[in-house]
C-alpha cells in the first residue's frame, strides 16, 4: 500500500525535517510541475522527504477582483500528488500578513526553520515574497549561510510556447481538450459526488449520472464530451454532457451529466473522478425528447468509436 501524502493546510505550525522541497502555485499538475517534482524525487537517494510548497488561497485572488478559476480543487490536487509520490504537501497561509513578508524572512523562517529545507527546487522566474523581490538570485546568494543548495529549472515549452496553468486555462475554456491532455500529462477531470437527477436518460434508455462542479473550477465549453469514468470495477468510457440541460425545464445549474458505457447500477453518493477527452459538440436545443434521443445515440456511437480508436 502507498503510502499516504501528509497534508499541512493553511497553519504556520509545523515543523519538518530533512526536505527537499519545490515551490509554486502547483495548479494543474502540468509537464513543467512534473519536472519540479521528479527533480525532488531524485534526491530521495539522500533520505530527504519529498516537499510540495503551494499556498492555500491561489496569490492572484488575494489581490484581484476577479477570481482565478482553478483547474483542480483541492482533493483533485491532493489525488495527483500523492499519485506522484509526493510525502508531504504544504498549503502555506496566503494572507495580506504573508504576503508582505520579507523575502529573507521567508528563507529564514519558512524554508529553513520550519521546512528544513536541504535541497530547494524551482523554475527560473520564480519569485517569492513582499512585492514579489525574492527571486532565484537570492536563494542561491543565501544558500551557503543556511546550507541548502539551489536547483532552478528552465520553463518547459511545447509549440514554442511556455507551458503554464494560464495556458492550460485558455486551452480548456476554448474546449481543446486533447491538447489539455498533452500539457497536463493526465485529462482534465471533475471529480465530485453523483447527485440525483432528473431520471430523464432512464425514460429513453440511457442512464445518466449527475455531477455539481465545485464553484471555483474552471468548466469547458458547454456541449458534449467523449469521456472516462473511475468505477470500483474500472475504467469505463462514457459520453459526458457539460451544460444547464436547455431541453429539460426547471434546471439552471451547471454541472455535467454522464452517460457510461457497459455500465448499470446505483452510483448515487459516491464521488467520481470523471475526465474529458474530447469536445464532440456544442450545446443544442432540441425540438423534442424523440430529437434528443436521436442526438444521444448517435453522441453515443461516436465516443464508443473514439475510445476504442485511442486505446
């Protein structure tokens, strides 16, 4: 059994040992996250535990009107780091009073004291501290006064583009799913509990599951998606509507809504991880509940020919 992640959440009580640790905002877990924390890994050799430094509110929503939308809540972070191998996650306060702390400080206090700090892992535009003056430079000026060494790592880019989570986003509010795919290594997921519905896809014979989508998370483009869904026995392909069901009155909230393929039983309660693959379709009104069938069985027959031609 794996072991399981130790999280420490939005406290400045703690105290660990031995550490190599690799800082950032962490949202997405993409290509250039993954090469921070291979990098950690790599130091396991020398018994230093693994260390993902993040901050519990994302920086930009402290100071900005507008509110970051996420790619992953906080549990599907959760679940990508502890797949990853990761022994401990730090979701360090982000307050006005952090914020305003004094770069040195922030090395002093933070990274040396309480995180014990021996290897420190971050890419080369990193910047840290009150008005963003830390930067890799002062690490590596500090490191031999506290006895860490410094590893900073070049951006990686993919069609001469830096990959970024604010890439990411852009990539997923235009519904380009596949090339989300590529960038995060892994699919873009929702992962939340199945509510009860409607029951309208039992009338035509294409059960559905119903999952809310946490407020703050970033959503595609209303319409319809090949998908997979995490059962207890297995992964199953499915066809995953994202939108406010515009045919069926009464419903305005968003949330996403999943036909599984080769699957019947009672999910109703349990929490789902459930990605997108692909965007089939925008969003339509239909005439009728016999044009919305139609519509969902030939959905249905082209996610079944997708999976099965990208397996």
């Amino acid at each position: 059994m794996e072991d399981v992640m130790e999280h420490i959440y939005n406290t400045e009580d703690f105290q660990l040992k031995n550490t190599a640790v690799c800082l950032g905002k962490f949202d997405g877990i993409h290509k250039g996250h993954r090469l921070l924390i291979d990098t950690i890994k790599s130091y396991k050799e020398r018994n230093l535990q693994t260390v993902v430094f993040t901050f519990a509110l994302h920086p930009s929503n402290l100071f900005s009107d507008t509110e970051t939308e996420l790619i992953d809540t906080l549990p599907e972070k959760i679940e990508k780091l502890e797949a990853l191998g990761v022994d401990t996650l730090v979701s360090f306060p982000f307050t006005k009073k952090t914020a305003a702390m004094e770069p040195e400080d922030f090395i002093k206090k933070i990274l040396v004291e309480k995180t014990d700090a021996k290897m420190i892992v971050v890419g080369k535009d990193f910047h840290f501290g009150n008005k963003r003056k830390g930067n890799v430079a002062l690490l590596k000026k500090l490191a031999p006064e506290y006895g860490y060494e410094v590893v900073d790592l070049e951006k990686i880019a993919t069609d001469n583009e830096i990959v970024s989570s604010t890439r990411i986003r852009k990539e997923i509010k235009k519904g380009n799913m596949e090339k989300v795919t590529e960038l995060l290594e892994t699919p873009y997921a929702i992962t939340s509990e199945v509510l009860h519905g409607q029951q309208l896809g039992r009338t035509i014979g294409m059960p559905t599951i119903n999952q809310a989508v946490a407020p703050h998370k970033i959503i595609p483009p209303k319409g319809v998606y090949v998908s997979r869904v995490y059962l207890e026995d297995g992964i199953h392909g499915g066809i995953t509507n994202v939108g406010t069901k515009p045919t069926v009155s009464g419903t305005k909230q968003l949330g996403v809504e999943t036909y599984i393929f080769d699957f019947s039983g009672d999910l109703y309660g349990k929490v789902l991880k459930t990605e997108l693959l692909y965007f089939v379709r925008g969003e339509q009104k239909f005439s009728g509940i016999d044009a919305l069938k139609e519509q969902m069985y030939k959905d249905k027959l082209y996610g079944e020919q997708y999976i099965k031609s990208h397996q």
